[in-house]
C-alpha cells in the first residue's frame, strides 16, 4: 500500500505504520503503509470528468491511497453492493499513434474519436480525453510557431524582394539608352520588348535557379530536410510559388518598365527621360508614412493593453483563430518606418545641401559643396538605397534581439521549472538540513548549492505548497527576475524577507481567492517537526509571487527560512538548487545521481527545458533563427555593397567624363565616399532606431507568447558588431572596385560605354 506524499504528511504516516480506511456502512479497515510517494499528474488522474465548459478546474484530493486491484477488491466489494454510486471504475485506453502530422488536424481526429465513444456509451460512462488536451496545447503551439515566422520571417522575404527589384531597376537609365539607340536603327517594338522579356528570364531564371538550390541544401543541413517538415506537395507548391514570385520581380523590374516605355515613348522622349529629374512620390505628397505610423501606434496601443492573444472559435468548432487585428500594428509600424526613412533622405538631399556639404568636407575638402549637389541630383538613388540599408539593419536587429531574448525567456522558462542548472528533490520522508548542501557542492563542476525549504501548510482549508528561501543568496541562486514579483523588484521583496522574518510572499491566486491587502495577517498551519501535529503560525503578506522555481503555477507561498525552521522547530529541506561552474549540466547532474543513489530525485535543465510544455519552450526557434539571422547578414551587405557598387557602376560614364575633364584620382573619391558615407551612416543610424522600435512592438504585442514576460531584452553584441562591421566592409570593398576600375584611360571607358 502506498500513500501520496501530502496524505503521510496529512496522517503523519511513514513506512511500517498502519492506517485505516474508512468504509460507509462498514466497518474500517486497516492496512500497512509500504512506501510514500508523489503523484506529479495529479491534475490528470483525477480530473473532473464531464465537467461543463468553462467550470472551474478541481483540485486533487489531498489525500490518495493506491492500492493492488486484488487489494482494493478485497476491501470496496461489500461497499460497491450496499452503495454503488461510491465506487467508480476508470478505464485508462491507449490510442493509435497513427495521427496526421499537424497537431490542429490530430486533435480534430482524436477529439472526434472521443465524442464517437460517448455517443456508443450512451450515458453509461464519461470520457475524459487526455491525448486531445494534450494536442489542443500543441496546436495553440504550433499557431505560435507560424505567426512567429510570420513575424520573423516575411519581413525578411520583403526585403529580398526589394533588394532584388533594387539592383534589377539599378540598370534603368543603361537599358533605356540601349532602347533608344536601337530604336535609331530600326527596331520595332515587338524586337524591344523581345529583348527585355529575355533579359527578364536569363535574370529570374538564373536567381530562381540558384535560390530553390539554396533552400534545398539550408534545408537538408539546418532542419534535416529538403522539404522543411512540409509535404511532399506543400513543399513543391512553396517551391513553385518562390519561384513564380522571383519571376515575378523580375519583370516587374526590367520587363515592365521596358514595354511601357517601349509602347509609349518616342527616340527623343526615351532619351529625355534619361537624367531627369524625378518627382516626389505620390505617397509621399500624401502624408502615407504619417498615416501609416499613426495607424500603427493607435493598434499597438490597443492590443499592447491585454497582450496578443489567440482566439478561440465559439463551442463546439475545434478550431483557434488569430487575432489579425493586432498584427498590424508591427506590419504598420514597419511599413510606415521605411517610408519615412525615404522622406528624411531625400529631405536632407534637396533641402540640407548645406549642412550636408560640411558633413561631407573631411572627405571631398573644397568640392564638398559639388559633390552634395551631386548627391542631390541623384536623390532617387540615394535615398532608395539608404531605406533599403536601414530597413535591412532593422531587420537584422529586431529579429536578433527578438531571437536572443526569446531565448533568454525559454531559459527562464526551464530554470522556474527545475529550479536551477540541477535540482536534487529529496525522496517523501527523507530529513535532509542545510547542512546536506554542503556535500553536493564538492562535486566537480558544481558552482554553488542553495538549499530550498518545501512544507505543505493550510491556508484555512485550502492545502498550499510553502517554500522557505534564504533571501540573502536565493536572488542570484535562483536568477529571480523583476517580472516573476509584483509589488516590488525581486530584490526590494527579498530584502522585505530579510528584514522582518515573518513576511510572507503570497501567489496572485491566493490573494484574489482569500481578499488579502498588503501588511494582512495571515495564520497558517503548518506540521510541527518534533510533534508532527498541526501549529497555526502568524505571517504578514507584504507582496505577490506570480512566479517561483519549482513552485507551481496556481497556489504557493514565499517565507523565511529561518523563521519557518524556528518555528517548527525542523530545518529540513526539500531541495537543493545546484548551479553549474560552466560544466554541462546533464554532466553535473549524473555525477550527483552516483552521489545520492536512490534518496533523492536528481534532474537537468538541459532535460527539463525539453518537457517544459508551456507555449514558450514547446516552440523551438533554433534552426529558424540560424537561417533569418544568417539571411539577415547577407542582405545587410547586399543592400550595402552591391547596392553602391551597382549604383557606381550605372554612373561610370558620369566619371568617365569627369576624369577626362581632368578630374583627378582624389577628387573623383570624393564623390564616391561622400555617397558612400551618406548611404552606410544614414542607413545604418535610422535602421538602429527603426530596430528598438519594432522590436519593442514585437514583444509587447506578442506577450502570450512569453512565459513569464521578460524583464529587459537580450542583446546579441556579437552578431550586431558582426553586421556592422561586415556592412561598412561591403561599402568600402565598392567604393574600393569602383575607384580601381576608373584608373582606366578615360577614351577607353568612354569607348565601352
């Protein structure tokens, strides 16, 4: 026979003694205790079957006695007969694992099958159905998954499809020149835009080509698959729609513009167009970035006051929708940012001449003042490419710190689970002191051992788990942060415990089920070391505790340790936090294992962050953040190099021109660093402050999918130095290529061109 380890603390049982169960109508009958145990599903096993929608989940019993069938036949067959409704029989079924692969269409399945058995029970038996609660999780994580690479991942497809219509339309003014000139000798429309169209598809086809084999091989090295999870038709319907949309860009980018100018221009207006100076955008006459940031921060407003949510369909319907609303507040936010950035650009380069050609000075000396004007007469470009660079740099920014700090919190998430790097849980019955701590810490690669009080104490007639800390060390021992308190920061509520003794930490649960205010006395009872009878003992609440290592999600409490083991008169212990010296600490832990044998359950964070099954850690962000982060970086120098490079490369017969005038080596850098400088400073400053500012929107809109919300963002200064430096190389290594190549005598350039 064994009992539950809250019922031996209940009967204050060990092994060897006898209790006795009572009978209704029988006499009670008496049977010998074996061992003590835990029960971590609980919840599970003894759940209200057939409770209706929406009431209120039932707690387990506190007190459960297991017992052998032949045993528990024994004892409850005369009860059965003389009354039945006591005794229920549960049958545990074990399902096929035969389930489609998407967790929302395996629920669907399995909830059906659930619904079809009661309806063959006929009122006879309750189905409870523990598989389809499981998945009904594991679908709200899958959404979660898909809405953050919808977040993290089309943005980044945005920006390949401007960088690429980007550098396409780069060559612009070379291929209406060409036009023109063919025009001169004879060309007819139809030969023109045959030309174009086989530009278009030696470009798309060649980017096609060589994009779907990159996916093929990030595929197979990152995630283990060419098809990315997908079907074998999902994965060729993405692949053909990828490519259908690189077709797509590149005929917007050279075919189109080649027609409509083909079609409606004559030889002199196909060269008039050349060099003319562009207008103001249409978006930009009508105040669309102003409109689009102001949509965007009344939404985030909105949605930022209850966190972003998913939305369950009404009864009956199986399915979880998405909250659209609240996702445009990012998809705005970040729309209306580039467009202002394109508005600042080119502001600075019509209106600032000036300023701009003092900023400029250090590099162009007395041609500072040309070179701005330069700049200005090439604002289109310029401020194309320096929107393109910031937005670039956003994306870099906000989806590494998004990622680090998605990171940090699924730590977190572990670390309140098991407590520390490994927890030593001593068995239901053991008596360990503080003392036990210092054995654990002369394993190798242990750092430190923090001893951590558990007691079971009523709150009225509600049992609750109490954990006694040492306020002092459990702060850094068990890494609080500020969002797990409330109140105060995990440091000021610490020190409230340090300096009156019987303060008391309460859980929201308990504050909102018993009316506390802060300073209440609150009388708990708690289980006397020496008599092991019930002692009421007065605390003060002074804060709350949304969240505690190894502590449950509902209902605990958070008091001194020393006052808890005064006034009960035991020190003992329920576990050890031990923190790791940098040593793995699944290592650590199979060390400790050998170490304390059987008297105490030793677990990992490594292992629990695995089974941890909130909707933070569930969802594993690894393979994609390797691909969006190294995406990142390459676009951050596309948009950078290439994009310069390629703007110099249009402007080679302006150069040209200038060196055969007499422009020397010195003064043709001027103007190639002076844009240089404009684009990479430019872009990279306004992408730094467009990166806080979506990155702040991400996570406070996506609060749900923190657990618990996070304190402050992680910033990965490795990966940010990394795309800055790499950024201003690119811009340099254009600059550089271009001056190299207008060595060249300036008749032979010409000539070329």
């Amino acid at each position: 026979m064994l009992l539950a380890q809250q019922t031996a603390a209940n009967l204050h049982a060990k092994p060897g003694d006898t209790v006795r169960i009572g009978r209704a109508g029988l006499p009670a009958a008496s049977v010998r205790v074996d061992g003590v145990v835990d029960l971590p599903q609980a919840d599970s096993f003894f759940q209200q079957v057939g409770a209706p929608v929406g009431a209120q989940p039932q707690a387990p019993p506190d007190n459960v006695i297991l017992l052998p069938q032949r045993t528990f036949a024994q004892l409850e067959a005369p009860v059965a007969r003389l009354r039945p409704d006591l005794v229920v029989t549960q049958i545990h079924a074990s399902l096929s694992r035969a389930l489609p692969g998407s967790p929302s269409a395996a629920y669907t399945q399995v909830s059906g099958h659930a619904r079809n058995l009661e309806t063959k029970l006929a009122g006879t038996g309750l189905v409870g159905d523990n598989l389809g609660t499981a998945l009904d999780q594991a679908r709200k994580d899958a959404l979660y998954a898909q809405l953050l690479f919808l977040f993290l991942g089309v943005p980044g497809a945005i920006l390949a499809a401007l960088l690429t219509a980007s550098i396409a339309s780069a060559g612009a003014d070379r291929r209406r020149r060409d036009a023109a000139l063919l025009r001169t000798r004879g060309a007819s429309t139809r030969r023109l835009i045959s030309v174009a169209l086989g530009e278009t598809a030696l470009a798309g086809g060649l980017g096609v080509a060589a994009g779907l084999a990159a996916a093929l091989i990030i595929g197979s090295t990152t995630f283990g698959t060419t098809r990315f999870g997908a079907s074998t038709l999902a994965a060729l319907l993405w692949g053909g729609g990828a490519a259908l949309g690189g077709l797509s860009i590149a005929s917007a980018a050279i075919a189109v513009p080649a027609w409509r100018d083909a079609r409606s221009l004559t030889v002199a207006g196909q060269r008039a167009t050349v060099g003319r100076r562009a207008r103001s955008p249409s978006w930009a006459r009508y105040g669309m970035d102003f409109i689009a940031l102001a949509a965007s921060g009344l939404v985030f407003w909105q949605a930022s006051k209850n966190g972003y949510n998913l939305v369950l369909a009404p009864e009956g319907v199986p399915q979880i929708s998405v909250n659209w609303y609240a996702l445009a507040a990012p998809v705005l936010g970040w729309i209306g940012a580039g467009l202002l950035t394109y508005r600042m650009a080119d502001l600075v380069l019509v209106r600032g001449r000036t300023p701009l050609a003092r900023l400029l000075k250090p590099l162009g000396g007395q041609l500072a003042p040309t070179v701005a004007a330069t700049m200005g007469r090439q604002r289109r470009l310029l401020a194309g490419a320096v929107t393109l660079l910031a937005l670039t740099a956003a994306f870099a920014g906000s989806t590494s710190v998004f990622n680090a700090t998605y990171q940090q919190q699924a730590e977190a998430d572990a670390r309140l689970t098991n407590g520390a790097d490994v927890s030593v849980t001593e068995s239901p019955g053991t008596l360990v002191g503080p003392d036990g701590a210092s054995a654990l810490a002369k394993v190798p690669g242990v750092r430190s051992v923090e001893p951590l009080q558990h007691r079971y104490v009523y709150v009225g007639a509600d049992l609750q788990d109490l954990y006694g800390v040492r306020p002092r060390s459990i702060l850094s021992a068990g890494k609080l942060q500020n969002g797990w308190f409330v109140g105060g920061s995990a440091r000021q509520l610490m020190r409230t415990l340090q300096a009156r003794p019987d303060n008391l930490l309460v859980s929201q649960e308990t504050v909102k089920d018993f009316q506390l205010r802060p300073g209440d006395t609150i009388r708990l009872r708690l289980q006397d070391g020496v008599t092991k009878q019930l002692k009421t003992i007065p605390f003060h609440y002074v804060g709350v505790a949304k969240e505690f290592p190894t502590a449950p999600k509902d209902s605990f409490l958070i008091a001194n340790q020393s006052y808890i083991a005064k006034t009960t008169g035991s020190a003992a212990v329920g576990t050890l936090l031990v923190q790791t010296d940098g040593t793995s600490p699944a290592t650590v832990a199979a060390r400790i294992r050998k170490q304390v044998g059987t008297s105490a359950a030793v677990t990992d964070i490594v292992t629990q962050r695995k089974v941890v099954g909130s909707n933070l850690t569930a969802v594993e962000l690894g393979g994609l953040t390797t691909v969006e982060l190294g995406f990142a970086l390459i676009l951050a120098i596309a948009a950078s190099g290439l994009a310069l490079g390629l703007g110099f490369h249009e402007r080679r017969r302006s150069f040209a021109i200038a060196s055969a005038l007499g422009a020397k080596s010195r003064q043709l850098g001027a103007f190639v660093w002076g844009e240089s400088a404009f684009v990479t400073i430019g872009g990279l400053a306004l992408g730094a402050a467009i990166a806080v500012g979506i990155t702040d929107m991400l996570i406070k809109v996506l609060t749900g999918v923190f657990d618990p919300p996070p304190d402050y963002l992680s910033i990965p200064w490795g990966y940010l130095s990394t795309v800055l430096g790499l950024t201003v190389a690119a811009a340099a290594a254009a600059g550089i290529v271009t001056l190299r190549a207008l060595r060249r005598p300036a008749v032979e350039e010409l000539r070329d061109l």
